[in-house]
C-alpha cells in the first residue's frame, strides 16, 4: 500500500510523531523535577505540611511522566540506525560520543537516585532524601545540556573535520559543544521547560479552585505556578529574541522561511503578523503585515535591509508555510503566557488571586499551553533545518538508510497504533491523578508493595508457607 510513496518521507513522518509524542514528557520532566526539589526544600525550611502534600502529589504524576519519557526516548535513538543509518555513520564519530556523555552522566544520575526520591523519604530520612530529589532534577537539567549540545551542533556544526571516509569527526570538542547556538537553545529550552510545568500546575489550581477556593494546596501550587508565569514569561520573550538574532546570524534561510521573506527587502523588511505563504508562486498571499517592522525586530534598525528567499536556490528552501505557522503559534502562546502572568499580578496585588474566577478560568485553559508551545518550537527548529540534517553541510535525502516505502510505512503504522494506545492511557491517567485535589496527608508512590529478587514470586512464596 505504500509503493507509490517516498521512503525518506515516511521516514521524517515516523521521526516526527515519535518526537512529538516524545519531546513533551522530558520538558514536563525538567520542569516538574525542579519544582518538586523547591517544594521539598520549602518543607524542610518552613515545616509546613502543605508543601509535603504538594510533593506527594506532584511525585506520582512526575514518576508517570519520567517513565514514557524514557520509554519513548528509547525508540527514538533505534530509529537512527533503522531509518537513519547514512546519517548515523556520517555524524557518530560526533553526535555518538555526546549521546554518550548524557547517558554516563545524566541518566546515570536520574535513574541511580530516582528509587530513593519515589519510595525513599520514610526509609533514609528527609534530608537524604532531598538529596536524591536534588540529584534528579540536576540529572534532567545535565540530560538537556548534552541533548540540546548534539542537536545544536546538527543546526549550527562546529569544531569538525571531514576523514577520507566523508565522516564528521571531532577537531575541538568545546566548539562542537559549545557551538554557536547551543547556548541560546539551551536557556530557551530550559526555560520552556519551567513555563511548561508552572502552565500545567497553574491550569490544575486553577481548575480545583473554581471548585473550592478555600483548598490549601490548590491556592500554594497556584500562587507558585502564577509567580513562575510573571517573573519568567518575560525572561523568556526576551531569550526568544537573543535566539533568534543568533539563528539569524547563522540560519539565515530559516529566517526566512519563519517570517515569510520570499523576497528580499533592501530597505527595510515588514513584519507579516498572518497570511498564506505559497512556496510555488514564492509570495505570502492575503498578507497582514506592518512595514519595516520586521527589520526592527530583527535588526532592532527599521531601515536594515534583509535578504529574502529568493537569494537562496529554491532547492535549498525550507517548506515555508510550516515553521511559518509553527513560529506564529509558538509566539502567540508566549504572549498569551505573558498576558496571564501579568493578570496574575494584578489579581495578587488586589488579594483576588484566590477569588478571581476569570484568572483560574484562564489560567485553566492555558494548562496545554506550555506543550503546545514546545511542541510548536521543535517543528519550527527542525523543519526550518531542512532540507539538511547537518546543516548546510548534510541533505536529508543523504542521511536516510536504503529502505523500501513499504517497510517504513509498516513501522510507522505500528508505531502509531502503539503509541495511541499507551500513550494515551498513561496521560488520562496522570489527568485522573489531577482531576483530585491535594489533600491533607496526601499519600505518595505507594510503598507497600512487597519487594523481591528475580525469580522469586508470590506463588512460590504462597507455596512454602
């Protein structure tokens, strides 16, 4: 059933919804690890129980979360040497050794303390086990350093040279971690990664105090969740920007693409708020746009020139109207972020941040947000790459393994059909678990499971008895 179609494009088809079904659970991670780590810290220094109710109840969703993280995180890094073995043996002698170093250092450490922080705290005492919930949110923190290093590397290639067998090898190794990109996507990320958590714990609160705004635990996770929405919402408006005059710098025609410039602008580009790019006729149709505004963002001069698509070959053109929109998305839902913490503010500053029913009704409905976002963000990175893996320097056309259509098209329906079902039992599952509100004497991981070595079993046991 699939002979007639491209094999590289069922391939990029099946990377994508892995990815995207991936990419949300470590930006949750990240972020929930840190604020589970803030509400132990807070325990320990005030004794209030409320931020123990907090921790419990945040730790089971965090413990679902981690594990299809890392399940689907799995699958992702088998599909570099099923679909992607060109592109793989072309880039390992670099990309191999930094997948490496995450796994030796950060996942080493999230897995080494990650038994303690979930069953640990009535068994090695409180501040051990602070301990171990600061090893882990140090771990996701390490885990998004050397993924986003090897994947910047990808956008933005540094520190390499070519062997005689066409291969990327390393020449300095702090070039190619430190690529020139790689730090204005890692303060992106992690940020992203806050603004995730603090949207999804705000649209929880938000939710149990339209129900009851008299709920202890629902007003602290909220009022924290509406503080990270105020103090970081900005910081990373003004990230967003820093990254984007970077990935001018060094990924012009991804520009391009993302602000619809099909044609260059000498004296001064407009800013295209929405319209239809049509990548044919190479123009952006039905256009709403305010002039010279766009050289303004991106070159802070109203009258900068800037250069358009078509000083590039149509060849090397991005599919515009994706990144177009998915930057459009991702933007929007930034300043949405923005708009309610600065709500939020007010609401605080007139004590109605427990009473407002408008705020929690809004903060409900931008829970997703913070996914969407990141979700919106990675298409806009990675399809504004193309038609390069490598950027500028490896097509993907290049990079994919010797495959039939069919055979990918097969795995990519299996994928679908197993993702859908796991996947989605695991998220209603983590929305049940939300749709309670924190208690007094929450109840953390259940820790009564009886515990035994390989091989022995409850039947055996029963049997001996």
């Amino acid at each position: 059933m699939f002979d007639g179609f491209d094999p590289v494009t069922l391939a990029r088809a099946q990377f994508a919804f892995t990815m995207s079904f991936h990419i949300v659970f470590p930006a949750f991670s990240i972020g929930l690890a840190s604020y589970l780590a803030t509400l132990e810290a807070l325990w320990l220094w005030t004794g209030r129980p409320v931020y123990l109710d907090l921790f419990k109840y945040w730790l089971k969703i965090f413990a679902i979360g981690f594990g299809m993280g890392v399940v689907s995180g799995i699958v992702m890094s088998y599909q570099f040497g099923t679909n992607w073995s060109v592109y793989a043996d072309k880039t390992g002698p670099v990309i191999g050794p930094l997948m490496a170093y995450e796994v030796m250092t950060a996942f080493f450490l999230e897995a080494g303390f990650l038994g303690v922080m979930l069953f640990g705290l009535e068994r090695v005492g409180p501040r051990l086990h602070f301990l171990a919930t600061l090893m882990v949110a140090i771990g996701t923190l390490i885990s998004a350093f050397w993924i986003l290093s090897a994947n910047s590397w990808m956008q933005t290639p540094a520190g390499y040279a070519l062997n005689a067998d066409g291969q990327f090898v390393p020449a300095d190794w702090y070039k190619v971690i430190f690529n020139p990109s790689f730090p204005y996507r890692l303060v992106h990320m992690v940020l992203a990664a806050y603004l995730t958590t603090a949207f999804a714990v705000g649209g929880v609160g938000g939710y149990h105090l339209l129900r009851d705004p008299h709920q202890a635990g629902s007003r602290v996770m909220f009022s924290m969740a509406m503080w990270m929405a105020t103090l970081v919402a900005p910081i990373q408006i003004l990230a967003g920007d820093q990254h984007g005059l970077n990935t001018l710098a060094h990924q012009p025609v991804k520009i391009m693409a993302m602000e619809g410039h099909f044609e260059s602008h000498p004296d001064g580009a407009p800013l295209i708020l929405f319209g239809l790019p049509d990548q044919a006729a190479g123009r952006v149709k039905y256009a709403i746009e305010i002039p010279k505004f766009g050289s303004l963002v991106l070159e802070h001069n109203p009258d900068a020139p800037m250069k358009g698509l078509d000083t590039v070959p149509r060849q090397d053109w991005p599919p515009v109207f994706i990144p177009f929109w998915s930057f459009r998305i991702m933007v929007g839902l930034g300043f949405l972020m923005f708009g309610l913490g600065l709500f939020s503010a007010w609401e605080r500053w007139r004590d109605r941040l427990y009473r407002s029913r408008l705020l929690h009704v809004f903060a409900m409905l931008m829970g997703p947000a913070g996914f969407i976002a990141v979700l919106a963000g990675w298409v806009t990175t990675e399809t504004g790459r193309q038609p390069f893996t490598v950027y500028g320097l490896l097509r993907t056309e290049q990079s994919a393994s010797p495959l039939a259509a069919p055979a990918v098209g097969s795995s990519l329906i299996a994928f679908a059909i197993v993702y859908f079902a796991v996947f989605t039992v695991g998220v209603v599952y983590m929305l049940r678990l939300m749709a309670h509100p924190p208690h007094p004497g929450e109840p953390g991981v259940p820790t009564d499971v009886p515990a035994r070595a390989t091989g022995i079993t409850p039947a055996i046991g029963s049997v001996v008895q």
